[in-house]
C-alpha cells in the first residue's frame, strides 16, 4: 500500500500485480443504490480486524478528481471489503462493470478508501456484545473438542453436521460455540424451505454462483437434539439454542417436530433462550411454539413492503401478510420479537422504506432490529427490486430517525439472550391455553 497523504479519502485499486494502491489525487467514491458519491469522512472507521478484501472482477473503480462531482474510473481492478459481524455497512464499492463481467458471489461489498494513513471503510459499529467478534474465537482447540463430543455421542448427526460442516468448513460462531460451551448453540432442523430467496445461502439452483454454504440433508431426530441442547442449556454461560441457520431451509416447515422437541427441552430444563431464526411464515406454527416454551423469535426481511420482499423472498407458500401476522402472534404471545433486517445503502434508508418499516414497528410491536448487511451482487439486487437512481439518506440517519421515533427500539446485530432483555416481554411455557387461542384464531 503506498502512504501518500490527502486531507480527504481517496480512492483504492488493484495494480496487475494484485497490489492494493490508493490513487491521492482521487477522492474515494462509495455506491448508495445506483447512485456513485464522495465518501462521507464522517462514515468512515477503520478497517476492522477479521475483514477481508476482494478484487471484483471486471469492474473498474470509480473516484472523483478535484471539485468534480461526475465519477471517473481508475485503470486497475476495483477492491471492496467483506466485515466481521456486528458492523452495518453504509456505502457500497463504487466501480464501472465491463461487458464481461461476472455475477459476484454473496458477500457485501463495502466500500474502501485510504484515510488518515490507514484503509478506513464506510460502516458502522451497531452492535456491542463481542461473542461473535473473531477475537472471540482461539480455535486451537476445536478440532480436539470435536473430536470429544463426537466420542460421547458416536451416532449423533447432528454433532457431526455442527463439526465438520458448520464449525470447521463454514467456521461459522454458532456452531464453534457448541463445541466450546458457551453461548448460542444452532440447531438445524430443515432440509426444505418454502421461500427461494434471491441470495439464499444454502440453496443457488438457478444462479451460476455456487451458495456458500450446504444445506443439511437430514432431518434430526428428536434424541439427536435433546443429546446437545439439555446439557448445553444446564452448563453454558448465557446459554441459548437457535433454531433456524443459514445451513438449512425454513425450520417452520418442520412444525411439528419444533414444537416437540421444545416442549421436550422445557420438561427438561427451564434455563437459558430458546430462540427461533425464521422466514415468519406459518404463524400458526409460532403461536404453537409460544405455547410450548419458546422464547424468542427473529424475522427475515429486506423490505418492510410487500413488493420488494417478494421480488427477493420469492415466497412458494406464503404471503407478506402471513410474515406480519406472525411478529403480531409474537408480540400477543410475548415473546421478545425482532427482525433480520437485510440492508443495502441506497434502498433500507429511502423515505419510502423508512416510513414502511415505522408502520411495521407500530404493528408489530418489535423489540429489537438486527442490522445485518445483504449479500448480494449490488447490480443484481438493484434489478431485483426495481431500485431507482436517487441514493438514500443513510444508514446512520435512519438509525437516529428511528431512536427519535421509538426510544425503546433496540438495535443490534446478534441475538441476545433474556437475561439481556431487561423489561422486555419475554414468553411463558405456561401460556399453552392462550396459545392455543392464537394458533386457532391463525389458521
């Protein structure tokens, strides 16, 4: 990287060689939609420890010479940063594709400069809680703690499925967790699912990108899940289990054995969350799980509208609608209720977005948004939702809008567990009438 100093952001490419350089007589550009502006100093941090920088193929980086405001490319490769969790990003990588040029896998693709003698990128801290931080995670053991579970219990697919696949191909946290003991445990029910997402991670028929990731297979026997959750719940600090992960379908498609194996885990052991990650497409089946002991539940969405949603969920059997009445089944049910919320710059943070999602809140009586970052060629997302050309206002404005509007709104980025959640609304086992009540009233 060459240390050339500038007052302002300037640019970054890749040389031939595969070289990062920055380009001081260009100030850095990011992307808001399809719109291309300056980088913003005040949205800027420094790259986080655990980032990962891309080269994208066949695209040209874009910045701004001088007082200009019309963007010019750059003779290189453009570069963009993929970040650790628990960071919103704010502006996307600005650059000019080629004819040539190939659909991107799904990662993010924020936005990189040098700033201040240092790669900075545009993005925001949102969450506080460390346990998904990759300091947080010393793996020299992993393979070692695998290993002992997997002599404890030799039969267990699902030991094996968390082990070899999720923790130490994926190297996904959750799944690490298990095997360390602590913390959210994942328990991955589905091999289906009903919705046939855009940037689905675990599924890509139709697409020439390969998913990263591959979907379970089986579907876990009630044993196979009692086996990990009852002695992770009784030992592990801030212990939860999560149903519903990136390596399998939709676990409502799986209502019957969910509700099961919760009210088996609740006869077992009253502590710690027991928490479901969801599409919120079969509230019945939420209603159900209330009444069986769950806890808490969190609800996929890109887009507080029922157009766009559609566009990227691509529902099978299901309706928006079905998605907002279970947040409301959640929040007559009291569970603590949040949602997944996939966000792009220059589309969540629109003023018809912003006022779609106060509406949602309103109804729904949210408790938390979870500000995860789309994954996602930003090209094909754009087409996907029919976006327009004006940029947004930013993340970090809709953030501060929304604080304004509902003080106790909580945001963040992981799920917390309930001795988090202080005057929340939290779910009762012993609600089982009431739930009945609301499963009827939802069929």
């Amino acid at each position: 990287m060459t240390r050339k100093k500038a007052s302002f952001p300037t640019a970054v490419y890749a040389s031939a060689r595969g070289e990062i350089l920055d380009a001081p007589e260009l100030a850095a550009a990011g992307r808001s939609g399809r719109a291309v502006l300056p980088l913003d100093p005040a949205d800027l941090i420094p790259l986080p420890d655990g980032s990962e920088l891309y080269f994208l193929p066949e695209r040209e980086p874009l910045g701004f010479p001088g007082p200009s405001r019309i963007p010019a490319p750059l003779e290189g490769t453009a570069v963009a940063a993929f970040l650790p969790p628990s960071y919103s990003v704010s502006a996307l990588a600005a650059y000019r594709s080629r004819e040539r040029a190939p659909l991107l896998p799904l990662y993010t693709y924020t936005a990189l400069c040098w700033y201040r003698g240092a790669l900075h990128v545009a993005a925001e801290r949102v969450e506080e809680d460390v346990k998904h931080d990759p300091a947080s995670f010393e793996d020299e053991e992993l393979e070692a703690r695998i290993a002992a579970l997997r002599a404890r219990h030799p039969h267990n697919r699902l030991i094996e499925h968390l082990g070899s696949n999720c923790a130490l191909s994926y190297g996904c946290a959750n799944a690490k967790n298990l095997f360390h003991g602590r913390w959210e445990c994942p328990i991955p029910l589905a091999p289906a699912c009903n919705a046939r997402c855009v940037g689905c991670i675990s599924a890509q028929p139709d697409s020439p990108i390969p998913s990263p990731q591959e979907r379970l297979a089986f579907v876990p026997s009630v044993d196979e899940v009692l086996e990990i959750a009852v002695a992770h719940l009784d030992s592990a600090p801030r212990a939860m289990l999560s149903f519903g992960q990136g390596c399998e379908g939709e676990p409502l498609m799986q209502g019957e054995l969910l509700c099961e194996i919760v009210r088996a885990i609740r006869a077992r052991s009253s502590r710690g969350t027991l928490h479901l990650n969801t599409n919120g497409s079969k509230p019945s089946v939420v209603a159900r799980l209330a009444g069986a002991g769950l806890d808490s539940i969190r609800v996929s969405l890109n887009s507080a509208r029922e157009g766009p949603y559609t566009c990227y969920y691509r529902p099978a059997t299901y309706r928006f609608a079905d998605v907002v009445e279970s947040l409301c089944v959640a929040r007559r049910a009291r569970l603590f209720a949040s949602i997944n919320y996939l966000s792009f710059p220059g589309f969540t943070d629109t003023e018809e977005e912003f006022a779609a999602l106060c509406e949602l809140v309103r109804e729904t009586g949210l408790a938390m948004i979870q500000w995860r970052n789309l994954n996602i060629d930003p090209d094909a997302y754009a087409e996907t939702v029919g976006m327009g050309e004006e940029p947004g206002f930013g993340l970090r404005e809709l953030r501060r809008r929304l604080a304004a509007a509902f003080p106790g709104l909580r945001h963040g980025y992981v799920n917390p567990p309930r001795e988090t959640w202080g005057g929340a609304p939290r779910a009762s086992p012993s609600g089982e009438r009431r739930a009945r009540d609301e499963a009827g009233r939802s069929l």
